[in-house]
C-alpha cells in the first residue's frame, strides 16, 4: 500500500494548518448566507450568530459538529454494500448530470432515456464502480405532464444491484405536488420501503453550495430533507476561480471549504453521526474562454487541498475524478482523467465522483470515455497497491538473482507468484500487443475495443431478481414502457 | 514548489534502506559481468575482487565512489548551457532510437533521415524539451559504404542550438576504421573541436548495461571512451521483469540497480568527480504478449523507486518518460505518458529521457504525440510549481473573500496578479473551449491541432548561425546533400 497521502506531496501539517485558520477566519467573520429560515433557527439556538440570513460560525461551535461525524458507514443496495470512509479504499462512482452524450459513432446528441438505461447497465457490470447513479436527471423521453422525481428513482431501483446515489434532488422542475423538503423526503421513503430497511443507509444523494459562501434555498431544501431522514450527504461545492471564486488557489479553497463546513455543522446539530461527506469540484477558469477547466493541473491542485482539509477535519473526502475539458475521447482526454484522478486515488478519499466517463467540462458523457477510464482507475489502483517490500519479495528476489547469476534468464517453467502479485496485466481495452504489421491491423483503434467491452458487458447484463411486491412498488411510479409485466 | 518527493508516496526511509541492502549483497556476492579487460584491472587495483569476468563490490569501495559523483554539471550548447542535477528541476530529452514513425496522416513508416532532421527543428523549437538528441540512429538515408558514426553526430551539431544528448553510440555498424572505444573518443574530439571548448562538458552520451548484471563489451567501449575524454556518461538499466530480471518489482529494481552501480563506481575511480547520471527505463512485462510495457503503471513504480535509490546515493537521477504501449496518439498514449511522466515530473529527478514523442514500447515515434506530450509536461510542470501558500496570496485571498462576501462576484475589471500566478492557460494543442457546436466544428481533432503548431514551429525553425571554421569542420562528415555551400 502506498505509505502516505500525495497530498503530503503539495503541503506540510503547516500549511494545512494556515488553510485551516483562515476558514476559520472566513467562516466566523464573513459567514455564509443560508436560504432556508428553520436551519438558521437550529445555528441559532447552539450559539452561533446569525444576522439576517448570514450564519457565522466560530470556532468551538465547528470542533463540536466535527466531533460526531462519523469515520466510516455503510451503504446498502440490492444485494450488496459498500463500506464508505476514512478506513476504506476509494469508492468510484460514475458520471452524471451530463445534457449530452458522445456515441461510439462520434456524434453528440441530447442524453435521453435510452441513455440512462444503458449506462446503468454498464455500471453494474463494471469491477470498478461500486455506487450506481444518474448519468443525467429529469432527460427527454420523461413524461412531462407528471411529477418526473419519483419515476427516476425507479428506474434507478430496477435496474441496480449496487448501493444507489440519487444524483437527481426534488426541484420545482420535477415535482410541483408539494414543498422541495417533502419531495426529498418522500424519494427517500420511497426507497427505505423498496429494500424495506428502515434503520440502514439506503439513499446517500449531495447538494450543492453556491460560490461564494452560500446555500440557495432548493438545495438548503435537500439538506434538510436528507437529515431528517437520516441518510447520508455530500455537500458538494463547484465555483471558478477569479469568477465565484477568488483568483488564487488558496481563496478557492478558503472559501469552499467555509461554504461546506457550515452544512456538516448544521447537519450534525440536527442530527449527530449522520454520515456526511466533503466534496469538492471547484477547479480553475481559463478566462480567455470564460470555462472551468476540469482537466486541469489546477483541478488537482485544489482537489488535493480540500483532500488535506477533509482528513484534517476527519469528514470522509468524496471528490472528483475522470473529468476533463476534451470533447472527444482523444490523447487530451488521457491525460485529463490521469491527472484529475491521481488526487483522490493516491490519498485517503472515501469517494470518487465523476470517477468516469465526464468529458467536456461537465457537459458530456462519452460511452467510449467510460470504459477507457475504467482501465486508468486500474492503473491507478495497481499504483495505489504501492512497491511490495515485505520481507517475502526481499528474499524472494535475492535467491532468484542469485540462482540465475549475470547474463543469466529468469524465464523457467513455472510463473512465480510474485510475478503475478506485481504485475497488473491491463484488459483489452489498452493495447500492449507490440507494434507490429499484424498487431496494428488486429487492434484497431481504441474505441473499437471500448465497443466490443460495451457490446459484451450490454450482453451480460440482467436485471436484478426483485420480489413480487418490490415490482409492485416500482410500478406504481415507473414510467409508461419501463413497469413490469405482473 | 512540491513539499516533498512524490517517492516518499511509496517509500518510506526504511524501504529505501532495504532496497539499498539488497543491492550491496548482489553487487558483493552475486557481482557484475564486465566485459572489458582493462576496467576489470581498474576495480582490482582499487581493492575489488575480481573472479575471472566477474567483479565484486564492497560497501566500502561503493561509498568511496559514491563520495566524489558531482551533485550537479553544466551541459555547454551551440549558444546556451543547461544546468542539470540535484539542485535543478528535470531537463526534458525528446524521444530517441525508435526504428518506426507514425506520421501526421496516421500512416507508419521506417524512419528516415528525413524524419531525423524534422525533429531536430521541433526540439530546437521546443519550449519544454532542454538538450537534443537523434530520434534514431544508422536510419535509411545514410551512405552506408562509409562509417557514419561521424557524419550522424555533425548533422545534430549543424541543426542544434541546444546542448547536445549523443544518442549514438559508435558500433561494429557504424565504425568501421578502428575499435569502438576510439570511435567514441573519436566523436567526443570532433565534438570538442566544433565548440572550441576543451575545458567544459560539451558531449554528454549513454550507454546500456546488460540485464541481468552485465556489462557487454560495446558499452564498455564507450563508457572507457567517455571517461577518457572526460564527458559526462549515463548508465542507463531496461530489464523486463519475469525475462530479464525477476518476476518482482523489488527484484528487479535491486538488480538493475546493482549493475549501474558498477559503472558508476568505475567512472569515479578512472575519474573522480566525472558527472554520471543513474537511468532506468526498466519496466514490466505483459507475458501474455512477452511484451516490454512502457505505459504501465508498473514502470512508474520501479522508476520511483530508482529515482529514491539515486536521490539516496546522491547520483543524479535520469529517467523515462513520456512513453508508452499504444500505437496511436490516443486516449491510452494520453494515460501512458502522465503515468510515467508523473514519476520524474514530482520528485528530484536531473534529466527526463524518452520525455516527449516515444511510443509503442520503444519502437515508435509520433509526431503527433511530441507535441501533445509537450503539453502534459507543462501541465505536471504546474503540478510541480504546487500549491501557493504564501502570506502574500493568503493575505490577498481573504481580504477578496471579505470585499466579495457570499453570493458577491470576483470578476472585477483587472485580472488579479495572483490568478495569473496561479492558473496555467494550456496552450492550442488542449481544447478548452466548452463543448457547443460551433467550437466542435473550430476545434476538429487533437491532430489537427498538433499539425497545425508542427507546422508553425517547421516555419519558425532557424539553422544556428555557425561561424566559418565550424562549418568546414562540419562539412569533413556532413552526408552528401547537407554540406554547407561555403
């Protein structure tokens, strides 16, 4: 295992503690607009100083929140969970949120119903991901003469094995029967009924703060929604730097960090040990095309310091991921998801969001994309697993150098198991076949074998075994095509 | 700048210590194969034992060597000098040797002469790569009924401003008139001349030890020519593991390191205080294809632990790379060039060899990826700048926190100082322009991109303006078609 945290690469204890501080300063002297009357009640009444709808948190009050947080929790899907935290290797989920998608064809198009089946599929079946979510919300193909909330939390239901993020928050888009509060409730309790577990995490989702240092009221509506029914949160924050957010990289973080801090503190005064975890997707903005860079060293630079932030406040860090800014799946693409996914694979991160298949700042979902990043995560990983010095490889090592002399052949019979321990060998997806006349001719170009993985995991896909009244449920919110023949 | 070493991720002090205790057992009882006469004399008069073509070394002969290797040197170009070592930041070496081009219109062909001088343009135009080098060697093109060691080495001194890496080494191929060892000197003397320079390191070269443990009697002509005429030398180790070192990265690491070891320790006894540098390209081996693979994740672990081996004998670190598995400049060449490259890029490295261009395992290079590898260099160069901490950008990021406050906006009429301090604007290669579809059409495909800056720097290329002398000099070995009309 790796022996320390890369974020020890790009800050000393001193300069997370000077991070620290001046969140703190932020924090309790400019404070954070919360949009949501009752959460200022709850600061109020522990203490902290609310003017208007400017909450200030100081000191004290954020020890005693950060005290209850929890290290690690569980998360349950259909036939299996996922141990979630500061104890455990990263967990990857994918995409999501994305208006397009690029087809393994080249072309772009709206990302529609079609879309979202499809991806679930490909991520139950993949060995990488272990959290299901939407690769896009409230998409074309959705009734619209109905509330759309339910229904897509349905769909996810049906076709997961794995522990579901409900990417998708109750908006005045998609459901107008009652308040945003009450829509996020009833997604909730409508899936502690399907698994028919009330004492178990089952609906983890995240909501975003608005740079700078506040919490507009739909997702202030979400927040207290998810901790009245005592499922875990990520507070998420996304700003641009020198627009929502200070030039610098130290502002950045500052200021993110205050804005997320103060939905952890009110999270644990409502509801102590709820499981809640860190997220940052801020990055930088290349101001000569007004656009957050996603594939940028910048982006990794301030996932990194949130990374230190979070393990020095113990919140489990959920941070991103396989982005980029490319629109294609090209060389830039590469290199974009290596360098944003080397932050969190090479520290104590409890969760990759946007772990593949984002491209295109946010705006685009590639199937190619997807099952190539899938192959940088295991590159990562084997990274991760570190350099084996255990006294076994010494030894090891030593007889066979000294068994096979110089000039000598370690080629033998049989393939020691050290071998095997060491070496990743990558899936098909990555050429390493040598380049050759017939080599070139046989592997073709990369998205090619993306569509072969793809076509071969479409195959393997089947649905999860649900019980007769989990159908009944879902079908009462399904949409028309999608419900189960009873 | 990084906090600390990226190898400290992987290693701690104590593994280091481990690794070196290894190598000092093999190198004292497993012992070296030398392949020359005279250096066997060499050690034995310093005390070594030598058992017929084997030499062993003790820790106390390895730490007398080890005392006088220079922390730094200065590489002495046409019009510029690099300083190269343990108080620089890595000096990036292009792409060399490879038999194979992949050119712009996706097509492969064997490299040419033609092919050699394009990249002595691009390099020489390059604002990331520091020393240049011969893409390949003994290519078609050449006038074979002559030697054409020389006639190589005076057309990269013809197109070079830059310090110059002799890639070339003079073989039973190339140099025909005498042995191999006065052919290197050979090279090193008309190198001396062309520069007027006696008294500085003009004509840095490298040469490859034989894995495992073996020095072969060509490199050992080379390695007593360098040392001779007192240039600085690069003892460079390429093992697979699991072929020619053992199945385990340790293995292979301690072994690999013992034989440069050797090299090392000889050139300070025939020397003290000659300018070496310690290079691995070894990596592992895919043994379904028997296959040598430069873009895994492996090679940058076994380069890691090199580099922390180098930095612990205080020998300047030499390594790869901008490499890689894949045949075309795509999604998986884009992953295998941040994955090796992010080795050398976070760590105390002197000089990053195969930085820019090499791909399928050694065999090829792309015109198309050197320029795309360009810029991940300059991004991990950002990554290696880190995190701004300073009073100053803390004091400047929280009195703009303050002025803003929640919901306020940063963008004011000038651009701040410390955002364009903070915050690299990748260059046209790197589409950032936001996924719509006027900028999918303007932007076109990643090759386009690079073809389109290949062809501006092809344009901006300059020969460097040689005097009279030199270029008489030059003309006694230019191949037929590239004397200078004088």
């Amino acid at each position: 295992m790796i022996r320390t945290s890369l974020t020890d690469v790009f800050f000393t204890k001193e300069d997370v503690e000077k991070l620290h501080e001046s969140v703190l300063h932020i924090l309790s002297t400019v404070g954070v607009k919360i949009e949501n009357e009752e959460a200022r009640g709850i600061y109020s009444q522990h203490g902290a100083r609310v003017d208007g709808d400017i909450v200030y948190i100081d000191e004290a009050l954020l020890n005693k929140a950060l005290k209850t947080v929890p290290d690690n929790f569980e998360l349950q899907g259909f036939d299996r969970s996922v141990a979630i935290g500061l104890d455990h290797d990263p967990v990857i989920i994918p995409t999501n949120g994305t208006p397009l998608v690029l087809n393994f064809d080249g072309s772009y198009s709206d990302t529609d119903l079609h879309d979202v089946i499809n991806f679930y599929k490909l991520i139950d079946t993949s060995d990488v991901i272990g959290i299901t979510s939407q690769i896009a919300i409230d998409v074309p193909g959705l009734d619209k003469s109905r509330d759309r909330y339910l229904p897509q939390l349905a769909l996810m239901l049906k076709y997961s094995h794995k522990p579901i993020f409900n990417v998708l928050t109750a908006t005045e888009n998609n459901y107008k029967k009652s308040d945003l509060e009450t829509g996020t409730r009833e997604g909730i309790q409508f899936a502690k009924k399907f698994f028919g577990i009330e004492d178990k995490y089952v609906c983890y989702s995240g909501g975003c703060v608005i740079s700078p240092l506040a919490v507009g009221w739909e997702s202030m509506a979400y927040f207290m929604g998810e901790i009245k029914e005592n499922q875990p949160l990520s507070i998420t924050a996304c700003s641009m730097t020198n627009l929502t957010a200070p030039g610098s990289l130290f502002g950045s973080v500052v200021q993110d960090a205050a804005a997320v801090l103060s939905i952890v503190v009110l999270s644990q005064l409502m509801n102590p040990g709820l499981p809640c975890m860190y997220t940052s997707l801020s990055s930088m903005t290349d101001m000569r095309y007004v656009q957050l860079c996603m594939g940028a060293p910048e982006f990794s630079l301030i996932t990194l310091a949130h990374i230190a932030l979070a393990n020095y406040y113990r919140i489990p860090a959920r941070m991103g991921g396989g982005l980029g800014d490319a629109f294609k799946a090209d060389y830039q693409a590469g290199v974009e998801s290596t360098v944003g996914l080397m932050a969190p694979m090479l520290t104590q991160t409890a969760m990759i969001v946007h772990g593949v298949g984002t491209m295109g700042s946010f705006n685009l979902t590639s199937y190619e994309k997807f099952i190539e990043d899938e192959e940088t995560i295991r590159y990562l990983k084997r990274m991760r697993k570190g350099f084996d010095v255990s006294d076994d490889h010494q030894k090891k090592a030593l007889k066979s150098i000294e068994k096979t002399g110089p000039r000598g052949n370690y080629l033998s019979g049989r393939t020691p198991k050290e071998y095997r321990e060491d070496n990743y060998l990558a899936s098909a997806v990555f050429n390493r076949k040598g380049c050759k006349e017939n080599t070139r001719e046989e592997e073709g170009d990369i998205r090619d074998r993306a569509k072969k993985i793809y076509d071969a995991r479409m195959d393997s896909y089947k649905l999860p075994d649900l019980s007769l009244e989990q159908k009944k449920l879902l079908n009462t919110e399904l949409p028309e095509g999608f419900k189960f023949e009873i």
